[in-house]
C-alpha cells in the first residue's frame, strides 16, 4: 500500500488532515488506500479561503468562468481510463459502468461551460415595465459560498452535477465527498487544481459526515447546502442548515416503480426491469425496485425474468464478462441481506437471488433477487433497499398499476414500457415522478432536469434548474 494521501485542498493547496481513514475495495475487502481527512478546523480553513475568493470570483465572466469549466473537462477526457479504474476499484462497480460515469462527467461540464459562456449575454437585460416612469434591469449573481455534500452510489457524477453549475453561476465551493468513496475526487480535484481557478474558489476537505458535513451545513458563511444521501442525513442537513436560513437543495432516496402495460414489448421490459434494479448493483436513487406487470403478461414475464436474474454474471469490477459487481461495503451488504430476510419473513416470495453467489468467497457480492407476492405494507416494499432486489406485482387495470406506483412516500422516477404511444403518455403525466422513461434505459442528459416529488428531495439539479439553484436574482429598478 502506497503512502497516506492528503485529502484536503484548500486555497489551492493540498494539505494532510487530522485523520487517517481507510479506503476499501468492496470487491476485494482489502485497503485501498489511506486518506488523510479533515474536521470542523479544515471546513472553517476551507470556508475562510472560499469567502476571500468570492471577492474576485464573483465578478468574473462567465466567459472565463466557462473557458476554465471546458479546460475541466478536457482534463477529464483526457484521464478517463485512470479516472474508470479508480472509481471500480473504490466502488466495486463494473469497468463499463465507471465509464459511463466518466462520460457523463465531461458531458455536464462541458453543459454548463455552455450556459456559463451564454450569462455575459443575459445579465442587465432589461424588464418589461408597465410604466415609463421607471426602468428595471435583472441580474443573477452567485449566491456566495456554496457547500456540495455528496454520497458514494454515483462519486464524481453526484459531484460534477453540482460543481459544475456552482462555478459556472460564480460561487466558490467546499466539496465534501463521501468518506467511503473519496478516490475519484481527489482525482478529479487534481484536474480542477490543474485548470487554473484562482486560488480558493474550489476547496475540498475529505472526511466523515458528523466531522466535515455537519460543521460545512452550520458554518453561517455558507449561503447554500447542496446535498446528495440518505433522508436520514438530508433531514439532519435540513435542520443545521435552518438556523442560519441556508438555501438547501436535496437530492435523496427513492423507490420507483417500471410498469409493464399489457401491450409491452417482453423483450424490452425485460433489459428494463434488469437494468433498472440492478445496474450498478441496484445501489441507485433510481432504482426501479417496484416492478408493476399487466395479469396477462405476469406469468412469463416473472419466468423469463427470473431466468435472466439467475444469469446475471456477478464479479469482479475488473473481470471480461462481468454484468454486475460489489456492493459498496460491509455495513450495505449487511443492510441489504437483512432487508431480504426480512422481506421473506414478512410473507414475501423469494424467487431467486438473496444470497452471495457461490463463486465468490470474498468481496461484498449479493446475487440478483427476485420477490414477488410483497405485501404491500412490508418494508421491502416501501422502504428504499439499495441493493440488487425487485418487487414484481400483478396489476389489472392502468388505474390500479397507477395508483401502486404513486403509493410511496417518494417520487424520484419511473419507467413505462407500452407499444401505444398514447397509453405510455397518459401513464407518464399521471406519475408523481420527477423523471419518467417511455420504453427508454435509464438515459440521463445535462439538458434535462435531475430531483423528485415528495420526500424524493427539493430541488432540481441539472439543465438550467441546476445553475439557477446557485444563483440570487437581483432587480434593479431607477426613475427615468
Ligand atoms: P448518506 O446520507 O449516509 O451520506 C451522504 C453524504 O452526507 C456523505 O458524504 C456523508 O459523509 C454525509 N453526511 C453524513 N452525515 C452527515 C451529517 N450529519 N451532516 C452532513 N453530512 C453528513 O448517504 P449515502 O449512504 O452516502 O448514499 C446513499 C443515499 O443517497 C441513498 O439514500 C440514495 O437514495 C441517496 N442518493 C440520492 C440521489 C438523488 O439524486 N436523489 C443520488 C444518489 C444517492
């Protein structure tokens, strides 16, 4: 193992922290690395620098604020394959899959380049007045010091999606990544130090969430809170973040449903089912983990499913023909294993799964895992798992498949497989869903927004939302 790495930067400096944890490769249980991490003295360090960067940050062009956002993403093109091995080897996620995540990083820096370049042109633009008494003129302004908290399902994405938009409005940023997964960051940290931002405008400090986030989400210099986790944490933030009349944004859980209508292509609802619950070993806010099928599909569709569950190759990160790999440690492998336990003590039917597989001795591995007959006041069918689990359920009318899917305390997405164009819309606009796919992978665009109804969270991040969420408006109104 190499030396401890210095996971905190500030002022455009990297620096050793007050402690030392441990970085694991979930698919291995072995130390990765070491990560020196900070506490409460680095996020008031990091917030000093970022409140003395604001001065000159906030009054850059978006010009130049874009050129620097465009030279990250060059960077990070640039280090793709490092960037793809570091994040599997940290979250036990298949190599193509890192990939993706990599690429949906340059694609949302180079985005808000795009709309950074496109403020020059906006800001001053006069307001239509009744009047002619009085002129008015908009500005939006960043909004100060910004804190972005960040989970380890989706590491350096979660990030990208809020560090991009938060330097592009002119904020100055401290960074917390999760604990678990702080590799990817402090790589990419390495590309944002590379590009050439005035000291202070990005500062990142590594570390737990009561040592680092807590303090970040009370310090009162932070105008704004941007999280990514569990509702746990989220209410928490929420609450520190009210003393001092913070803005927060949130993005937290989720249990989503994929509703397989009567006229569905079985073939796609299949890959969708699939891939809504158990990309990324179904450690995804998104996860469709309610499966809703039409009565007269549901017999070979659970056939077929549980078929191609059982086939799912589950492995290394790193092996040829690996489908899906580790979860990301110990205590969500327990977490998930209980979840299923429970589930089949609560009266539903374990179909396949719900056990590591048998190939694999080491590393936190959970088979692909198939219930149905849920009962639909079991925790296993409200509660977000995080794991490779689906719920399958029989519907027979569009209303009742509706209604299941609204029945959650949650609202972050769904998916609808129908060959009629029509139907698939009207169920569309009928879910209270902040995304829904028509007969459509989980796709994900910089354009288009990112946040849910309910306890899903508040906010949306991405497309203009995303930017929008960074910045104050201000008017100015004169006499003529
Ligand atoms: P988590 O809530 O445990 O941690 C998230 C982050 O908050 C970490 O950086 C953690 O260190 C920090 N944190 C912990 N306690 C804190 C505190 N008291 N104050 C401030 N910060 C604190 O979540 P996780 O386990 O890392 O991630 C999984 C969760 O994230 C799931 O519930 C998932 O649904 C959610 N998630 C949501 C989205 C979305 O876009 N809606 C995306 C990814 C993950």
């Amino acid at each position: 193992m190499s030396a401890v790495v210095n996971g905190v930067y500030i002022n455009g400096a990297w620096r050793a922290g007050h402690d030392v944890l441990d970085v694991i490769n979930p698919a291995t249980e072995e130390i990765l690395a070491q990560v020196s991490v900070g506490d409460a003295r680095a996020v008031t360090q990091a917030v000093d620098a970022a409140s003395a960067a604001c001065v000159g940050w906030s009054q850059s062009t978006g010009r130049e604020r874009g050129a620097l956002l465009r030279k990250v993403a060059q960077g990070v093109s640039e280090q793709r394959e490092p960037l793809m091995r570091v994040q599997s080897h940290n979250s036990g996620k298949p190599l193509f899959e890192a990939g993706i995540d990599v690429d949906d990083v340059i694609a949302t820096f180079e985005y808000y380049a795009g709309l950074a370049e496109a403020l020059d042109a906006e800001q001053d633009r006069a307001v239509a007045l009744p009047t002619d008494a009085f002129s008015a003129r908009l500005r939006r302004e960043p909004c100060g010091v910004v804190g972005l908290i960040v989970p380890w399902n989706f590491p350096m994405v979660t990030t990208a999606w809020k560090l991009a938009p938060a330097l592009a409005a002119g904020c100055c940023v401290v960074l917390k990544p999760s604990e678990v997964t702080p590799l990817a960051e402090l790589q990419l940290a390495q590309i944002i130090a590379a590009a050439g931002f005035p000291a202070g405008v990005f500062n990142l400090v590594c570390g737990t969430g009561l040592a680092v986030g807590a303090p970040l989400a009370a310090d009162p210099r932070v105008a704004k809170i941007s999280f990514t986790g569990s509702n746990a944490v989220g209410v928490q933030v929420m609450q520190r973040a009210a003393e001092t009349v913070k803005g927060v944004s949130l993005e937290l859980g989720g249990k989503s449903s994929l509703l397989v209508l009567e006229d569905a292509d079985l073939d796609l609802a299949l890959e969708l089912a699939c891939g809504g619950g158990f990309f990324n070993a179904g450690q995804m806010c998104s996860a469709t983990s309610r499966v809703l099928v039409a009565d007269s599909l549901a017999d070979e569709f659970l056939q077929r499913l549980t078929a191609r569950a059982e086939g799912i190759r589950v492995a290394d990160p790193f092996a040829d023909d690996v489908e899906m790999g580790a979860l990301i440690n110990r205590a969500q492998y327990q977490r998930v294993l209980a979840h299923i336990q429970r589930g089949v003590q609560d009266g539903a039917r374990l179909l396949c799964g719900g056990e590591r597989p048998a190939h694999l001795a080491k590393g936190y591995f959970i088979r692909p895992t198939l219930f149905t007959d849920v009962p639909l006041d079991s925790a296993l069918w409200r509660q977000e798992i995080f794991g490779p689990v689906l719920c399958v359920r029989r519907f027979t009318t569009e209303a009742e498949a509706i209604a299941l899917a609204n029945d959650s305390d949650f609202g972050l997405v769904a998916s609808v497989v129908s060959r009629n164009d029509e139907t698939a819309a009207r169920v569309a606009n009928a879910l209270q869903a902040g995304m829904v796919w028509i007969n459509a992978p989980q796709v994900i665009f910089p354009q288009t927004a990112w946040g849910g109804y309910k306890q899903s969270g508040i906010g949306r991040e991405l497309g203009p939302w995303g930017l929008a969420t960074f910045q104050e408006i201000k008017h100015v109104i004169r006499s003529n």
